[in-house]
C-alpha cells in the first residue's frame, strides 16, 4: 500500500505544538542545560557501548528509555519557554545573483524544480533580502539567475517584475524576529496583514474559498510555423474570467515575461485549469476570427496557485512546518544556573513537577542542582572533582562551590565515581546513597573538607536560618540541604542534544535557539 505523510499533515503538527504552549490547558516546557563533567569512556549511557564519547567528540544521543534516566542526574538548571519564545521558521535563502527555483504546482521526483528538488518546500523557490523582506518566485525566467544586482524593495501585495523574475512580497521579519529567530540557517515565517488582505480582495472570492487566480503559465514547447503577434485565450478548469495573453515571436510562442507571453487577467477559483491553444483570438474580448496556435506541439499551462493566492498564507505557502524555541540564559538568571562551571547537554521538558509534589512546575527558571550549606570548612573544594561523605558513602560530583556563602552544589550522575560509590568493601557498592545527615564531605583533590550544617533551615531570612545571613540566594535548605527545585524523573523530556562544553561568564549570556522539524 502506497501512502504519504502530506505537507499538510506537517503543518498541522507543527501548529499545534506552537498552540501547546497558549491553549486552555497549555503545557509547560523547560529547556535544560546539564553534564559539568566530562564525556568519558567510563560515562557511557549503557554496557552495550563501547565508549562515552569526549568533550571533542560527544556520543550521539538515542531514543530510549535508559536516557531520558540519566539526563534527569546530570542535569544543572532549567528554564521556562513562553509563547513568546516560540515560532514558526523556515529554512532561509538569501537574495544572490543566483538561479533561483520558482513556485510551480506540480513538483515530484519526475517533475523536478530547476534545481532538481523532487519537493517545492526543499526548493529555493523563495528568497529573504538584506533588509529582512521576503519574496516568492513565481517565475524564474526559464531557469536563468536573477539579472539585477539589488535586490527587490517592493512590499507591493501584486505580483510584480524584478529584473525578469516574477514575484511576489511575502512579509517583512520583524524585530523580533531579527533578534530571537533568525539564524544562518532559518528565518522566522509569518503573515502579513496587508498582503493578507489585499490578496484576499483580489481573489475575487468569499468564503468558503476554493481555489484562486491563475498568476503565471508555463510554456512547455513554443511550436512552430505560427503567426507573430499577440494572442488571447481563456483558462479552461474550475474558476472563471482567467485569460492569458500569448506572444508569438520568430514563429514560436515566447515563454512567460514582462515582454512575452503573460497574464491579461487572473480570474478566479481555480483549483485546475488547461489552455486550449487551438482557440486563440486576437483581442482579449475572444471575440471574432479562431487563430490555431497549437502548430509544432505548441504547449502552455497554468500554474495553479495556492488557495486564496500567493501570499495570503505565508506560513503555508513557504513551508513552515518547522518551529523555532529560542532561549536567552542570562547571566546566573536570578542564581539559578551556575556561571562558575560548563555545560555538556541542552534539551526540552514538558510538564515537570515541583519537586516533591506531583504539581505542574510554571516557574519562570528552577536550579537542579543539590546544595549543601556547610560549617567546619578546611581548604576549598575544586569544580569536577569527586565528593565522598563518610558513613553514608554517598559519592558526587562539585558544580560549584561558594566560598563566600559557604554553599556547595553537586551532582550525583549514574556512574561510579560520579554518583554511585565504586568502593567495593563497603555496603554501598556500585549504588547510588544520597548524601545525608550532619557528616564529613571530602573532596578528592582538593582534600577539602566541611559538614553540612544541621541548623541551616529554610531561606535567606536571618531569622528563619538561626541568624544565618549568609543563606544563598533563592535556596530552601533543610538541615543543611536543598534538594533539586523539579522532581526528578517528571513530566517527558522531548529533545536531547549532547554538544561540546559550552563555558560560562558572570557577564554572559547564551542565546539558545532549537529548530524542530515536523
């Protein structure tokens, strides 16, 4: 059985992830940073592996259910996507002296564009100029490149002539746009109002629609041995009042231009339409003598345009069946996210909850690290190295240490020596024991060494701290510990990207931009 995921189909998708994020009973997505510690032979996601990978070259990661496990353990803060955060894109084609594909109706893998794309979306029938407008190609010019050096500046919502290219204005990216979803790769995509509107009017339709005018034909054989001169004839198909002017030049009808074979009027409805050159007349009345013009194998067609018309939908017409999340780490972002270590892995959280309820998390960016408040301190702990605490063995990794607060942040990550003890003469032996109670931590390097301290209780209020001041910021301890802000192992994490270490700064900020393709 033959059968096709549709483009429709991927619109459709990629509209309602975008509408997730601003229904009744929105979700809530997190984009996560994780991994302090390094890619090593000995950090493998499972015993089917041979290696870990490196900070040179990171291990792929896979679609299973042993992941998603790990990535809760090494993960370091997260922050909430708005609505405002997403968008639809599409790949981006900058304006060049180039041969550029042109729209068409019918492109397959046997009518493939002049580029030879078997897809009009994979097709660079489209094009975004230095000055952030964007214009569809209805005609190419028979697949010459573009004539003119500068690139078009009309924002006219009519089909117009740059050079001997035929276009048609799109939108223009907003600032926003500019600052949040564009890239070397992708370009935001988006409706414009006006052109909406204007195209609509010109339709000549009302709702229900269903079809359009007839914008360009097609010259597919110019013939022969017919008269010079210019010809009229109808559109045959669906929709109505559509007339294409024909030219005929040194016995052969000139392709689709400002000065060739164009259209003297668009009609309107057209879902399908077919030219009858064997009907042709001399005036656009089509009144009075036939001339035949179908000599030599003479062949023109319409190009069937989307529904409504080009640039009523640019989201559709252009392929937007992409989506854009852009998130910007600013600085420690209110201390959550760590300026004093890397990071290894980035990805997406739907639906977490607050750590220990099963309460949908909506807080604006929540720290996952665990945290010690400690007292007893001799030396300072070292970023990356291995924590131990005696009695409990219990093993993790430093994120940072605050000397100045007194507050170590670590992870437990599933691996020996990271967070489960390798030790095998003791009792926890290859388990993950968390740390516990008011004993020793040792750091491995460093030979630092503290004790959580038992009376650090709550916030950074003095008073709810035993007259501790000195509390970090936004932190809830207990005893001397503050556990992770969303409760591990909650919600469903839909995106993971392992990637080289990206470094952090007091004065830095990233800005973090994932394409999903639907």
């Amino acid at each position: 059985m033959a059968a096709i995921i549709t483009e429709k189909f991927r619109l459709h998708n990629a509209e309602q992830f975008k509408e997730s994020f601003t229904e009744a009973s929105a979700s809530n997505y997190y984009l996560f940073v994780g991994k302090s510690s390094p890619f090593t032979t000995t950090t493998k996601y499972s015993d089917t592996e041979s290696t870990g990978g490196t900070d040179a070259s990171p291990p792929n990661p896979h679609d299973r259910v042993i992941e998603e496990n790990y990535k809760w353990d090494s993960m370091l803060a997260a922050k909430k996507i708005t609505s405002t955060d997403v968008m639809p894109v599409i790949p981006r084609r900058n304006y060049s002296q180039v041969t550029f594909d042109m729209y068409e109706h019918d492109v397959t893998a046997t009518n493939p564009t002049t580029s030879g794309a078997s897809n009009i979306y994979d097709s660079t029938f489209y094009f975004v100029t230095d000055e952030y407008k964007v214009y569809k190609v209805l005609d190419n010019d028979g697949g010459a490149i573009i004539n003119d050096t500068n690139a078009p500046t009309s924002t006219s919502s009519a089909p117009f002539f740059h050079g001997r290219y035929y276009l048609q204005y799109m939108y223009t990216l907003q600032t926003i746009d500019t600052i949040k979803f564009l890239t070397t790769d992708f370009i935001a995509v988006r409706n414009d109002a006006t052109v909406t509107t204007d195209v609509t009017t010109a339709s000549g339709d009302s709702a229900p629609f269903h079809g359009a005018p007839i914008q360009v034909v097609r010259v597919t054989a110019v013939g022969a041995s017919l008269p010079n001169g210019d010809y009229y004839t109808k559109v045959n198909g669906d929709g109505t009042g559509a007339i294409v002017k024909i030219k005929v030049a040194n016995s052969g009808i000139v392709k689709f231009g400002e000065a060739g074979t164009l259209m003297h009027a668009g009609g309107s409805g057209y879902t399908f339409g077919t030219i009858d050159l064997t009907k042709c007349y001399n005036n656009a009345g089509l009144s009075g003598t036939v001339v035949n013009l179908s000599g030599g194998g003479a062949a023109v067609h319409p190009i069937i345009s989307p529904r409504i018309g080009h640039g009523h939908d640019p989201v559709s017409e252009l392929g937007g069946h992409y989506v854009m999340m852009n998130a910007r780490l600013e600085q420690t972002e209110s201390g959550d996210f760590t300026v004093a270590n890397d990071f290894r892995e980035v990805g997406i959280v739907v639906d977490p909850h607050n750590a220990g309820t099963t309460t949908v998390s909506s807080v604006a960016q929540v720290r996952m690290t665990y945290a010690l408040k400690l007292e007893n301190i001799t030396g300072d702990f070292e970023v990356d190295e291995k924590i131990t605490q005696s009695s409990t063995d219990a093993t993790g990794r430093v994120v940072e240490w605050d000397a100045t607060r007194s507050v170590l942040y670590y992870l437990q990550e599933q691996w020996e020596n990271y967070g489960i003890s390798s030790d095998n003469s003791n009792s926890a032996y290859q388990t993950k024991v968390l740390f516990n109670g008011a004993n020793q931590i040792t750091g491995a390097q460093s030979n630092a060494t503290a004790t959580p301290k038992a009376t650090a209780d709550g916030t950074d209020d003095a008073a709810a701290n035993n007259g501790d001041a000195t509390m970090a910021s936004g932190l809830s301890f207990t005893d001397g510990y503050a556990v992770p802000e969303l409760e591990h192992d909650s919600g469903n994490i839909i995106y993971v990207e392992n990637r080289r270490p990206i470094s952090r700064a007091s004065d830095q900020t990233e800005d973090i931009k994932i394409v999903i393709e639907f």
